[in-house]
C-alpha cells in the first residue's frame, strides 16, 4: 500500500478514472459541502437557466481527479501540494466523466511532481482542466 | 433566488461558511469521487504516517469554499470559471473547519470577480489558502 | 427483539423481502465498498457490453436476503455462519427484486437451520440462488 | 479499462484492498439493504448481547473482496458466477479489514477462474473466509 516514489515516475506517466454522474452524488456531494446552490439540487429553477438542467458541482467532478491520482499516480503516500482548476463546461446528471492526470514536470531535488490533470465527458469535451503538483511518498513512515 | 450582480460586489466583500467534518463526510466523498487513499479510509494504515491518523480528502475541505461563495458571495447565478488551491495542513475527523471567501478584485468590463478563499481550522490555521475566478450573474435568465 | 429460536421453527418456514433497486442503491454500496467496476457506475462503458447497461453489484442484491432473514427468520438474535451465491442472472436499475429465504433443514442437536435463499426479479427471473446457515438465538444474553 | 483474461492469469496471483469500517458504512447499507437487525443498529440491545457492542453486517464485510476482484482480480469484465463465505468472527465499527483474493484453479476450457478470498481484520483474525468462481473478461464486447 504504497505509490510510486519520484525515481518510480516518468514525464508521459498517465491514470485514469471514469464513471458516470448520478443525481444521488450531486445531492451527496451537496449535503457534505453544504453547497446547494440552486443549479445544482433546483430543477425547477435550473431550466430557467443557460444551461435547462441542474448540473454538477465542478469541484465533485475535480474530485475524480484525486481519484486516479490517489489510486495510480502516485498512489498511496503521496501529498497533495497545489491543484490548479478551469471549468470549461457543464456537467449534467448522466454524463460519464473520464478523470485523467499525466506527468508533466519531475523536480527531483524537490520531490515534486507536477501533472496535467483533466476530465472529459462521453462526448470527448473537456469540462475541467489544470494542474497539480502532489509529493511522490518517500518511505511510509513519512507517507500521508 | 439570484446572487449579486457585479454592480453590487465590492472589494473587500466577505463570505464564510463552517463545519466540522466527520467520519461519514469523508466516507461519502470516497464513495462520490472514488479516492479510497488508505490515508482517508484506513485507521491501521494513517496511524503508521507522518499525520498518525485518518485525514479528510484536500478537494473535501475545498468544497466547503463553495458552499460560501454559491450561498452568499455572489450567490446563486455565478459562473464558477477557476480555482487555484494550496494545501497546506491536514484536516482530522472532528477539525471544525472555516471556509472563507472575500473580493480582491471586480473586472467589470469582462464580468469578472477575484477571490481570495482560504480555510481554517478551530485553532486558525490554515489548512487550504488560493483564489478563485467566478463570473457574477448578469440576470437570471443567463444565470446558472 | 429476540427472533425464533430452534423450536419455534420448521422446515418449510419461509419469509421474503422486496425492493426496487435503484441508481442510489448502486452508487452507495460502491462508495461503501470500493467497487467502481464499470459495470456499475459507468453508464458508457455498460451500454458497449453484453448487458448494455450498467447493473447492480450481485453482492448489492444478495444483501437483501440478509434483511430477509434478519427481520423476520429467524430474526434478531441469529448468527449467520454461511452463505452460498449463485449469480445467475444481471439486475437493473429499476428492478423490484423480491429476496426468499426457506427453512429446509433443521439440526437441533448443533442449534442450526438451513435455508434456501433466492432472489427474483419483477418477471420471475431468480437472479440470485443459494443457501445459508445460521445459528438462531437461544436467550437474549446470547444473542446477537 | 479490461480487467486480465484467463490466459493473463496464474494460480498464486493475488490482490486485496483495505478499509476502516465506519459506523456510517453500517448505517448506509442497513438503508440500502433493508437489514436493521438490531445488532447492527441498535446499541442499547447490541449492549447486551455476546459481541458487547455494534457489530457490521457480513455481507458488508463480504462486499471489500468485490471491490478486490473488480478493480483488479480479474478486473473489468469478470462475470460473477459463485461466492461461498463463511462468517468466522465479529467486525465492530473502527476495525480496519483487509479483503483479499488469490486464485486457486485456473478452468482454460470453460473460461472460470476459481479464487480464495478472505477478510482479516487489524490483528490478522479472519472474520470471513471462503471462495469464489468468475469468469474473467474475454474481449470488451462480451465483458460486463
């Protein structure tokens, strides 16, 4: 149970994470947060709006992104240092978003990595896209 | 049911919102967004890491933000377009977390609003700090 | 509380339990458990497979034999020891599942009782098939 | 996003994931499943019975090992045939469990592979033990 540390990584290195947007997750996600900003959990409200359908929070769907970062690249052990996030487009209950992040940058010396981290819906259009910067583990005693 | 207009934002303007987390906020966000990081969900694990115990998901704390700027500042209608975040400590199950969010600049000819938005736990410290870029709803038939 | 004990019972005894399966039902046993396969929460991918849609956890369905078993036979107070699935046909989003469970041997000697437990669907098709074994409760002080 | 084919695996091949149970993971499935039995649910009574305290449902305990098999052995696409479990010890809320899956007989000619799986808690005690039968992904248009 432990990731991949900065000598085990690569500039090109990818993960992935997919899975398709449900209303119970927006409602869940709303319920944590507190964010319940009536586009999201108002329907009688979002179809007034530009976009006719409540939609996704855009930080539920970044979340995925911590997903395949958590899970594959680096893995367990890693820290989370910075995440940098565009919203590009709407997402709506029953898009399937596909979560990715890739190595951009090793900063040996560091112990820094920094990813383009990015989501795509069914239809291949980027609705979130951006940066993070995460510390690979070093040894599990000091791993998070 | 409609947030400010940028007319009606000020440098300066202030938002916040606060929980603590528990347990079950951090298991519903693993279960949302699939991040099962042993450092979330497994006790035996996170007790053998630099933090000793179970810490809440960064992009967890960070929603919080959200619920301050969809509820208050601007409100219901802003466009969320970025999010730059530093993590800078950890959130433990039971931390009482204080999301903030306060109006650094107004670009009125582009319908932008800057943001500083930050989070701090019951001792203030700062455990997420960044910006945010929202655009503020115009009327409420182009709000989202 | 207490359920039936050994000599309240007999073979051919039987109980059920019924519910919908809903998307809800789905992605929370997902983030309780940690399967994401994509069978379940990937509409996308689903719709590409031999079943063309995403279906729910076999496991997810047998849980409501438990429930079965649990309210009414032998009820509170049992021990389950063993469980034995067949999964033998897919359930949907949308399907009323009707979960049995059928005394068909009692060893009162070793206080255990054997039921057939299925699972149908709204058509009658038996989705999940097998048997369990429990102990039932003897006193309330040695109960579980 | 296809899990290994038959010919991808061996006998030996192992995998497991791991995770605190929290009282909320109990409370969600008890929702999702119908089974409040008292045990699970009820401390006052849980008080007084053998275990002391709160116990998780089996068949929660049981469902780690799907996410064991379904994200990794054999992955995306696996078919669930049978799953046999024996319940051997109690899980009380905060115990951290390991599911885990090795396979144990590779069937070329009928596509099955036939796996071990297992659940220890944080002190090595196995509180469910049994074996599984799947059949492993062959192309995608097949795969569920």
């Amino acid at each position: 149970m432990i990731g991949k540390t900065i000598d085990q990584l690569a500039v090109g290195d990818k993960a992935e994470f997919a899975k398709t947007i449900s209303e119970s997750d927006i409602y869940l996600y709303a319920g944590i947060t507190g964010d319940f900003n009536p586009a999201h959990v108002n329907e009688a409200y979002a179809q007034k709006t530009f976009f006719k359908a409540r939609i996704a929070h855009g930080m539920l769907t970044a979340g995925l992104i911590s997903a395949a970062m958590a899970n594959q690249l680096p893995g367990p052990g890693a820290i989370y240092l910075r995440q940098e996030l565009d919203f590009r487009a709407p997402v709506f209950i029953g898009d399937t978003i596909t979560a990715r992040a890739e190595v951009i940058e090793i900063i040996k010396d560091r112990n820094r990595v920094r990813l383009r981290i990015w989501c795509t819906n069914q239809d291949g259009t980027v609705v979130v896209d951006g940066e993070a910067l995460v510390s690979p583990p070093k040894t599990l005693s000091e791993a998070h």
